[in-house]
C-alpha cells in the first residue's frame, strides 16, 4: 500500500514556521469571525514528560483571541517516533474536532488545526503474532533499540487550542495535588465517562480509538520482568521481598490487564496523571491534554490519575477516592458495578508498574522527569498501591 501523500496545504510543523496567514485561517476554520494581522511567538513553560513542542501565540487583529497555544510534534526523534506510533498528535486533533464539544467538563476550546494523512503506526494482526512470539533475549534488544524501528515520519501536524493562562494550578509529579483536588478531578473524569457512556459512535471510529496502552503486551512485560525488576530491587531501599512479589505479578497479568482496559466502556482521556489537569479556584477540574484519547474502561482513568498522586504515606486515600468517583458516575444516571470499577483501577495500577518498570531500563532520562527521574517518584506510588489492602 502506497503511503499517503502529505497535503498539498502550508502546515506549519514547528514554532518558528507559525505565520499569521496560517492563524488567521484556522481560527476562521475553527469559526471565530476574526482578522489576524500579526502574531508572536514565546515559550509556554508545561507538565511534566512532555512529549510534543507547546508555544504560546499572541494574536494581533480583530475578533481574535489576545492568546492562544500552538502544539507541535516533538523535535526529540525517539518521543517523536514513540508517539506517532499510537498517531497521538493527529489523534489529539480529531478529539478536538470531532467530541470536544461534547465534553461536559471544562478543557481548552478548539481554536483550529491540520495535520498530513498517514496511518497510526501500530504493527497489524500477523507483525504483532510474530513480535510476541519473539524470544526474551531479542525482545530486550528490541527494547534498547527503539529508535531503529520507531522512527519519525515526515508528518506535519499543527493544533491551535484556547490559552488557559491563569485558569488555575497544575500539580506534577513533585507537587502531588490534595484531597479536595483528587476530588474534583475524579468529578471531571466521571463526567466525561458518563457523557460517551456505550456510545455508539466511538466503536464506529477506529481511525481516533487506537489499540489503548499496547497490542504487543508481552513484548513489553517480559522486558520489564527480566531487564527491569533487578533495576528496580537494587535501585530502591523500598523494594523489598512484597513490593518485588506485586511487581513482577504485574509483570505477569499485564496481557490480561491491557485486554480489561480496552473494554469499550465510554470515552477515556488515557493519560490522566496529575499534570494533565488544571485545578481551578473555584474547586472545579480542568481536563488538559488529549493525545491519548480512547475508548475503554473508567478505571484506567481514576487509578492512572490516583497512582501519579498518591505517595506511600497518603496511600489510605485510595479506596475512598475510587468509592468517590462511583458516586459521581452514579449521580450522572450511570449504573456500573463497584467491583469491576474497582478491578480497572487495580489493572492500572499493574499497568503502570510495566510502565515505570521500562523507564528504568528503555528510555534515557533528558533530565526533566522523562526518565528514569519520573520512575524515582512514579514507581513508588504504585508499588504503595500494589501492596495496600484496601
């Protein structure tokens, strides 16, 4: 099959390719009845892990908004490549086109975007038989030679979204949000899920709800079982005989755990740590960040989000968080069983054990939490989850 053809349209593919004809014309795509007459461009400090180049864009001209965020695919070729695997910033654009409107909860509006046709990347039915069915030792060179196979394309993608500003605060990895914020967040995430509850369209549009998490799990789980778990025990005082036992149990059940998460429940954001969100002052959540939309099980969302917050000593929280966001799902008019909540947001916590597992061992840390420095404060929050009783 031929590879798509890049749009014979001006896509800018990088900050300093922005122009004010191109604004002008997106945010009249996106309806807002505006001229642009001139734009500037200057950095925009964001989250933790970035994964894509984030400006903000002062607008000159009539009917515009003074502000707005442009993202870019990443200069960085393995998180470029890692990321177009999954289709994530074309993905992103057609949340924002296609449901954005729909969701309840407050996230950035959509001021106008392009992006060049192309496929999502991940390897079909026979390629993912054939990689699972690798032996451990080439797996692992798999896994140390990511760059070899998961290069970055030529692709130009560009997305134009409502400047937040101030709207509120941003709690990352080192800055854990509280109680009430936890709170909030699990409201924003229920609202979401019961507004594209069994909806019928997301099965029709498999071209946005790619395959959530991986389709080669064991590929990644006999990585991180054989490579990463004596990282992790020799790394950590923390990892100790349980802690090991519940990481490597992970390990094991992660095929099962990716094949619950993708139980087409509702509309799920995928990526739902803590520095995705905004927290306003009036007590309501902000829903930032759509790279990884999907269609899936609720409780990927509530235990990814409640794994990136809650440090071993704050891991009491955790039931009453999960019974909390129920609650809320409930009060939307949604009826879902407790128990299988409850076994989503244990698959999480299992799943992004894998995760942090092959930070320790696959990615090389760029020195701002996308490393093996995200595993430090990540990791151990859900090994406390892994081994409470709750």
């Amino acid at each position: 099959m031929a590879k798509p053809k890049p749009k014979d349209v001006f896509i800018p593919n990088t900050a300093d390719e922005l122009t004010a004809a191109w604004v002008g014309d997106a945010l009249r795509d996106a309806g807002v009845d505006c001229a642009v007459d001139d734009i500037a461009v200057e950095p925009l400090g964001g989250g933790v892990g970035m994964t894509g180049q984030t400006v903000r864009v002062r607008i000159d001209g009539e009917g515009a908004p003074v502000t707005a965020v442009a993202k870019f695919a990443a200069s960085q070729a393995q998180t470029r490549g890692i990321t177009e695997s999954y289709d994530s910033y074309a993905r992103e654009i057609r949340f924002y086109q296609r449901y954005a409107d729909r969701v309840p909860v407050r996230t950035p509006a959509y001021l106008g975007g392009d992006y060049d046709p192309g496929t999502h990347g991940q390897p079909g039915p026979r390629t993912i038989r054939l990689i699972e069915s690798l032996p451990v030792s080439v797996k692992r060179w798999i896994s140390r030679n990511t760059v070899k196979y998961l290069r970055p394309t030529k692709r130009r993608y560009a997305l134009l979204i409502e400047d937040m500003g101030d709207a509120g605060t941003v709690h990352d990895l080192v800055d854990p949000p509280g109680p009430d914020a936890i709170r909030a967040a699990m409201d924003a995430l229920a609202g979401l899920h019961a507004a594209f509850w069994h909806a019928p369209e997301l099965d029709q549009d498999d071209e946005t709800f790619v395959h959530m998490v991986t389709p080669t799990p064991t590929l990644l789980s006999d990585v991180a079982r054989t490579a990463a778990l004596d990282v992790a025990e020799q790394r950590y005082a923390w990892c100790g005989d349980l802690a090991r036992e519940r990481l490597e149990d992970a390990t094991r059940r992660f095929a099962d755990d990716v094949v619950l998460t993708n139980t087409r429940h509702a509309l799920v954001h995928g990526d739902s740590r803590s520095d995705n969100f905004m927290f306003a002052p009036e007590g309501t959540a902000i829903i930032l960040d759509w790279a990884m939309v999907s269609r899936g099980h609720p409780g990927y969302d509530v235990g990814y989000f409640l794994s990136s917050c809650l440090d071993p000593d704050r891991i009491d929280e955790l039931a009453g968080h999960v019974e909390h966001y129920h609650a809320a799902l409930t009060s939307h008019g949604v009826e879902f069983d407790a128990a299988e909540l409850r076994q989503g947001v244990e698959a999480a916590y299992r799943i992004n054990a894998v995760f942090q597992l092959l930070v320790l061992t696959v990615f090389e840390g760029q020195g701002d939490n996308t490393g093996i420095e995200m595993a430090d404060r990540w990791l151990p929050r859900v090994a406390a989850g892994l081994t409470h009783d709750w």
